[in-house]
C-alpha cells in the first residue's frame, strides 16, 4: 500500500481490542497524532490507539494494520468506503456491518467476518473461522450483499441467515455450511462438512469440488443444464480468486433441493471440473 | 441538388422525441434466438397500431452476450414511458418466454428500468429464484426445458422516432433494389432500427383523412396513381415510391442510418432507375428533430 495510514502493533495485547472506530471514511483527513489518540475499547477500558500501534503516515482512504493481529477485532466495522489491509491475522467480526469498500486480509480471521455485510470486498488470505457471513446470535439476518473471499478453509456454520451475497472459498467448509440460509451463494472448490443447508429456505450452495453429502431433507432433483451458472461464474472473471478462472465445459450439474422441511426452494449444486 | 443522376429534394425529415429500449434475447442456437426476436418484433410497424415500434438491431455472436450464447439484439420504441413498458412486458412474456431456450437481458446500460423479469417471474407460480449477480438481479423462471433466465430490469433511453427518406423510381424493380440496398446498409448501423416489413414501407401516410375517425390516411402526393387527380409531387417518370421510415436510440444514430441508406440509393443512381429522393416532414412545427437530405449527401 502506498501512502495511507499505517498502523503497527507493538505487542500482541492480553484482551481483546476494538479497532472499529478505524475506518478509513471515519479518519479521512486525521493526521498520525489526531488518530493515535482516538479511544479503543479494550476489555473494561478504553484505551488511545497510541498505546498499542506505532501511528504513521496519514489518512486518505488506506489503512494499513501490521503485527499480530488476532486479538484486533471488528476490523472495519460498518466501513463505507477506502480500504484496509492487514498483513497477518485479524480477530473476530471483522467487517461486521460493512457497506462498501474492500478488506484485505493476508492471513486467517476468527468468528463472524463479513456477519451482517451488505457491500463490498472482503478477502481472506488464509482461513476464516465460525459463522462466515452469519447473523449475530438474536439476529435473523446475515450477509445481506458483498462479496467474500477465502483463500483457505472456513469453519462451521457459515452463511447462516445469510440473504444475498457472495462467498467464495477456495478451501473446504465446516459443518452446517449456509444453515438457515435465506438467499446468497456461497461455492466452495474443497470438501464440505456435514449437513449443508441444514434447515435453508432459498440460496444457493455450489460444490465446485467434491460433491456433498445431502441430509435426508434434501431431494435429489437429478442432473440437468441450468444457464444461470454462466452468469455466475462470468460475474467472477475480475474477482482476486481462483474462482475468476475456473473452467468448467458444461453447465449440466447435479442438484437437490431442499431443505423441504423449511420450504424446499434453496439448493445444493455440484459442479465438478 | 444532384448525386449519381438522383436529384435531391431540398427538404427534410422530422422527427420527433420517443422512448426507447434494447433487450437481447439468447439462445440455444442463432436460429431460435433470431426466432424469439422475429415473434417479438412482429406486429411492431408503427405505434399508430401497434403500440409500439421494434425490430432487430443486430445478431449477436456467443462472445456479445451476457450468458456466452448466440443472441440478438432488439429495440423497441414508443411515444411513452408506460406504452413501452406495457408492450415490452407483453411481447417478452408472449414470444421470447415461449420460445425454446431462450433468455433476455437488458441491453442497456443505465437509464430508468422497466421491468422484464420483475413481472414476467410470476409465470414461475412460486418456484421461480430470483439471483443477485454482479450487482444485477436476475430471475429463473421454471420452463419445460430447464429454466427461462430473465433479468430483472431493462433500461429506457430517450430515442427519436420517425426519421425517414422517399424514393422515387421509374419503376417497381429499381425502386425496390434501391430500398433492399439501403436497408442492408441501414442495417449495419447501431442504435437504429427500421420497423416497416424488411424496412420498406409502401404505405407512406400523411396525417389527418376525409373520414373523422381516421388519425392518418394515404400519402396522396406521392401515389402514381393519383397523379393527374391531386396536387401530385410526382412527375411522368416516376412510378413507384418506397418510404423508408428510422427509430434510433440517439439522434445520431438516426442521422448515420439515414446517410447509409441515402448513399445506398444514389449508388443504385440514375442508371438504375432512381430519380428522386425526398422526405416526410410537417413542415417542421411538429418534431424537434430535423435532417436536411442534402447534409447527409453525398
């Protein structure tokens, strides 16, 4: 990243620190000093960002988070616009409510990225953890728009309550992979864990790799050509993934359709190369 | 003004201000998406009748469409905003929806929507799914084939209608070579369309009639046989007049389509039978659009 601001973290903290107040449309115009004394939440304190980061270079848009980052969570909570890098790992709920502009993680990420996005990029080097794109516990809706990357593996549960929105990962999913799911796609190019779509009404699971292992509500609705996966895998050609060259001959794919105690109108897809 | 032995009228034509789409259906093969679009666009000649006005702009080959699948490009045009949308919801949903294999998607970019799969989704009777991709919404709509794919909206544009020219031969052959050699060159032009059967229309009318009830009747100043009855435009040596009329979606895509067809025409020349080329026109109170033969020539 060139220019922007840059934030270094000193040492790995004990508790866990909220860096949502650093989004780039809410510093835009900060200097290093102005921005090192906003207040983080850090367990039962707040503390200046001056506390734990080496502040440097100024605000237009960039934020750049280097050190250890995985106790750093809701990393751009809410964010409109510009963009934040963090070189390593982050902790949970990063981009949680997220509307635009795009987050770069090289490493993995723990429970609830992207939960609650309705817009913009968020990719992940490595692994995501639990509840990829999933609603908060109480909370009926999930990713809502946007779209996510994974360059590994995610956890359990992801997509739950998803709505709308995209997922990719290049990696293998948990268990309960889109569980309650609404709406959305979410493909993955690994193997997936037991039970997906437990219990979705609408949306979309594409197994790009290993076909899944449908639970006893989902019927097999056989194979056939269906012409929408050209419009989705030509919607991904300018996407920083594997996905965006993913070659596949035909569009007849193996279907089911389920989860027909909730509705039946959500499906799994399998897709192999 | 003469070009080739064609005299040119110092005249012009006038258009007038219209709404406009474009929708591109695809299909299995070039020859049912050519089919979706020859069912859509028929009975589209004049919105005097029809509603609307419509035709094929283009064909499309597998790398021109949204889906990877030969296509065709179609326009429609009306007088108004929910004339179009009626008449798009309509034919869509009967002649491009019941075709074999086919889809459609908006065909421009940005403009105000009109629904396409918005309305025609409810024909899935609850099964269709509806998928946001790439920011577009797009509907599968359950067919006997698979799935009938529609995008959720088209877009409208401000168009011209009722750009056009006349020519005037000394016979049938000449005057019908001269009108398929402008139509083949009109028809390489963007953003136009010619809505009358191959382009051509015989029927040039003017506005008003005798009879009350009629809003337009016979161009009697150009009918051979009425020359020694009406105040006649036409001399002995003219026998057989063509009028062809253009609906584009941007004035210059008018003017360009006009000038290939005119140059079309006096390619044809003198030698081969074409006197005279004129245009329709109200004496330019009527449309806001104006274009002077003698600026597209030569």
């Amino acid at each position: 990243m060139s220019g922007g601001l840059a934030l270094r973290l000193r040492a790995a903290p004990t508790f866990r620190l909220d860096l949502s107040p650093l989004t780039p449309e809410r510093l835009a115009g900060q200097s290093a000093d102005a921005v090192a004394r906003i207040l983080l939440a850090y367990g039962r304190r707040s503390v200046p960002v001056g506390e734990w980061f080496d502040v440097r270079g100024s605000a237009d848009r960039q934020i750049l988070i280097e050190g250890d980052a995985t106790r750093l969570d809701r990393i751009g909570a809410d964010m409109q616009d510009g963009q934040i890098r963090v070189e390593g790992n982050a902790g949970a709920y990063l981009g949680i409510g997220m509307r635009g502009g795009r987050i770069d993680v090289s490493g993995s990420v723990d429970a609830y990225a992207a939960s609650g996005l309705t817009g913009g990029l968020v990719r992940i080097g490595a692994h995501a953890g639990d509840y990829l794109g999933a609603a908060l516990p109480g909370e009926h809706r999930g990713m809502r728009g946007g779209v996510v990357i994974v360059g590994g593996s995610v956890g359990d549960r992801a997509c739950d309550h998803m709505r709308r929105g995209l997922i990719l990962v290049e990696g293998a999913c948990g268990d309960y992979c889109g569980s309650r799911m609404q709406g959305g796609t979410i493909a993955m190019l690994g193997a997936c864990g037991a039970r997906p779509g437990f219990s979705m009404r609408r949306g979309t699971l594409l197994f790009a790799g290993p076909a899944p292992s449908p639970g006893p509500t989902f019927n097999d609705a056989g194979a056939l050509p269906l012409g929408f996966l050209v419009l989705l895998a030509r919607s991904w050609k300018e996407l920083p993934s594997r996905f965006a060259s993913l070659s596949r001959l035909s569009t007849r794919v193996q279907r089911w359709v389920g989860d027909l105690a909730f509705g039946g109108q959500g499906e799994l897809i399998h897709w192999p190369g | 003004m003469i070009v080739n032995g064609v005299s040119i009228d110092d005249t012009f034509a006038e258009a007038f201000a219209m709404r406009g789409t474009r929708v591109i259906i695809t299909a299995h093969t070039p020859a049912w998406a050519r089919q979706a679009a020859v069912s859509m666009t028929g009975f589209a000649t004049s919105v005097i009748g029809c509603g609307v006005e419509a035709g094929i702009e283009r064909e499309l080959d597998a790398a021109q469409t949204p889906d990877g699948r030969p296509g065709v490009a179609v326009l429609l045009f009306a007088t108004s905003s929910s004339e179009l949308a009626k008449q798009l919801e309509r034919r869509v949903g009967q002649c491009v929806l019941t075709t074999p294999t086919s889809a459609v998607f908006s065909g421009i970019e940005a403009g105000r929507a009109l629904p396409l799969g918005k309305t025609l989704r409810y024909f899935g009777d609850g099964y269709q799914i509806s998928k946001v991709i790439g920011g577009r919404r797009y509907w599968r709509v359950p067919v006997m084939d698979g799935e009938f794919i529609a995008e959720d909206t088209a877009a409208m544009s401000d168009a011209i209608g009722g750009g056009n020219f006349i020519i005037l031969a000394a016979a049938t052959s000449p005057a019908l070579a001269a009108a398929e050699a402008a139509i083949e060159a009109m028809r390489r032009v963007s953003g136009a369309i010619m809505p009358f059967p191959g382009g051509v229309a015989r029927s040039g009318s003017k506005v008003g009639s005798k009879y009350k009830t009629l809003i337009a009747s016979t161009n009697h100043a150009f009918c051979p046989t009425l020359r020694a009855s009406v105040d006649s435009e036409l001399g002995a040596d003219v026998e057989c007049v063509y009028e062809i009329v253009i609906d584009g979606l941007t004035e210059q895509a008018v003017r360009d389509s006009m000038q290939a067809g005119l140059r079309a025409v006096c390619a044809v020349g003198g030698a081969g039978g074409i006197r005279r080329l004129s245009a329709g026109n109200y004496g330019g109170k009527l449309g806001k659009f104006h274009f002077p033969l003698r600026t597209l020539l030569p």
